[in-house]
C-alpha cells in the first residue's frame, strides 16, 4: 500500500505543483550596499584598445606584415650584436655602445609587436590596466635609454676626435659598461613613482584611442590632467632634452675641432659620426610624435594616426642596424664576410 502511495504522488503533476517548501521565512528584504570604489580586489579592469583600423577586413594583412617587420628587426639587430661579441676587434667602447643600441630596439619592440600581433588575431583588443602601465613604462623606458645611449655615444666620439691620446685612459670598458648601465637605469627611475601613483588612480573611461599604451593614458583618468602633465614635463626635460642637448654641445664641440683639422680627420669625423647623427634623428622622429599625437589627436582621423603608428613601430627599430651595418666600416667588413662565407657554403 505504501508504496503505491509512493509510486502515485511521484507521477501526480498537481502533488509536484502544489508541494509546499520545507524552507525557513526568508524575513525582510534588505538592498545591497552602494560601493563607493571600483572592486579591484577580485576583478580585473580592462581598456579597450581602438586605434585598429578595419581589423575585420586586414586582419591577416597587418599579422604577416607586422610579423615580417618583427623578424626583421629582431634578426637583422642581433646579426650586427652577435658580429660585435665574436670579433675581439669590436670589443671597443664604441662598438660596446652600438651594441647595448641595438639590444635596446630589439627589447623595444618586443615591449610592443607581441600584444600588437595577438590583436590583430583576437576578436576584442583589450589590455589590463596594470599591463598597459607596465607597457607604458618600458615604451619610454627604452625609448629614453636610446637617448641616453646616444648622448654616451656623443661623448665617446668627442673624446676620440677631440682628445685621442686620451682616449684610452678616458673610455675604458668598465666605464663603458657603466654608462651602458646608467642608460638603462635612469628612464626607469624617473618612470617607476609615476606608474605607482597612475595605479592608484581610478579609470572614468576605459577606451584607448590608440594600438599601444602610450601617454594617451592619462585621459582616461577621473583627476585633472594638470599633475600627469606635469610630471611628464619633467621626464620629457630629464630623459630626452637633456641628452639632446649634451649631443648638440658635444657635436658642436667635434665640429670646431674637425674644420680646424686635415681633410685625412674629416673623413674619419664624418665616417663614424654620421650614423649617431641619423639614428638621433630617427629616434627625435619618434619623440616628436608622441609628444604631439596628443596635442593633435582630436584634429587627426583614426587611419593617419594609424598609420603614422605603424610607420614608426616599424621603421624606428629597423632603422638602426641598417644604419651601422652599412656606414660602419668594421662591421661592413664582418657583414661581407659573414654573407659571402654563406654563399660560398651555399654553393659548394
């Protein structure tokens, strides 16, 4: 009998409806509290990045485009790097410079082309907000240790034309290897306060009109923008004003001594002091248009900006060993053999 009771209000649909619940009173209801911050200790904020242009249509274009301009900058800078730690000939300190130059354009846009290539890929462009302070601090991290290695690239030349006997006792390696290190050391210093206090800041937008973390940055924060700027202005003057005006005065030095000099030094002048004097440009390029891109960027369409990105991620970092390979004399000379070598391996 009991189990045909069982068996019954099993299959009963208007037992199953009007069972009622064995739950406790849930009493009053209560509202949620109002937070008054953003939750960040569970949660992740992310910002969009909406600088692509047309990522439906080109989006394998621009992943093998960027991607043949990474292997390029990446290969051709450490051919040049690994000629300069083979040969006992280029252990100078002027080679040790070109080197610790071109490790930083290899580390530059490493900083950028990964997250940029990933993108191109993915159907949402975001970025933490801690990895886009992080990106953000090595983008003018290295793009100021390029400065600074230029400005010790200056003086070396000016010790060299200026004082060569001197020269040995001035540059020598250990002293190389240091400004090397103070090159690297000194961007993050001034870039480290700032990017603790930007961490603690809260975020009233979280689209990024461009493809990287850049100084853009500061307009999407709640506070005014009168301390970012500041502050920048000091890390602008400290990191790239400065050595640009350390290279003008120790060029300007180099060029009274060589007019008054012999055709013979001239040439040797111009032969290892025009290629700092290109890779300055290229990199004061660079500083120019980050500096600006902000100021202009409402009078700027999308794709230009676009573009103008593009051109200087790309042609920036590549720019560098094509100079030294090809207007350094020594290491032409290792380059030609190294490709000739390979061609006669090749052929046989």
């Amino acid at each position: 009998m009991e189990q045909d009771v069982r068996e019954f209000v099993a299959a009963c649909t208007v037992c199953a409806r009007s069972k009622s619940s064995n739950l406790p009173p849930a009493g009053l209801l209560h509202p949620l509290p109002i937070a008054e911050r953003p939750c960040t200790d569970m949660n992740v904020t992310y910002i969009s990045l909406d600088g692509l242009v047309e990522i439906e249509k080109y989006r394998y274009f621009y992943f093998f485009m960027m991607l043949t301009f990474y292997i390029l900058i990446v290969c051709s800078n450490c051919t040049i790097i690994s000629l300069i730690v083979i040969h006992k000939n280029l252990h100078e300190p002027m080679y040790i410079f070109i080197a610790s130059l071109l490790i930083n354009s290899v580390l530059f846009s490493t900083n950028i082309y990964p997250k940029l290539l990933a993108d191109f890929l993915s159907n949402e462009q975001v970025i933490s907000f801690q990895a886009c302070l992080l990106q953000r601090i090595f983008f003018y991290s290295f793009g100021g240790s390029e400065f600074f290695l230029l400005a010790v690239m200056s003086y070396d030349r000016y010790v060299s034309i200026c004082k060569p006997l001197q020269y040995a006792i001035i540059m020598k390696k250990i002293k190389a290897v240091v400004f090397v290190g103070l090159a690297w050391g000194v961007p993050v210093c001034h870039l480290v306060v700032p990017a603790i206090q930007n961490s603690k800041k809260e975020l009233c937008s979280f689209k990024l009109t461009g493809i990287f973390c850049n100084s853009s940055l500061n307009d999407l924060f709640c506070a005014g923008l009168g301390e970012p700027m500041i502050s920048g202005f000091i890390i602008l003057f400290n990191v790239v004003i400065l050595p640009m005006l350390f290279i003008i005065f120790t060029y300007t030095k180099i060029l009274i001594v060589v007019y008054k000099s012999s055709r013979k030094v001239r040439g040797k002048a111009a032969q290892t002091c025009l290629p700092h004097l290109l890779v300055l440009i290229n990199y004061s390029c660079l500083a120019i248009y980050d500096v600006t891109i902000v100021r202009v960027e409402s009078n700027l369409s999308k794709t230009a900006r676009f573009i103008m990105t593009l051109q200087l991620i790309m042609y920036t970092p590549l720019c560098n060993p094509i100079i030294y390979g090809l207007k350094m004399t020594e290491i032409y000379k290792h380059l030609r053999k190294l490709f000739c070598n390979s061609r006669c391996v090749s052929s046989s």
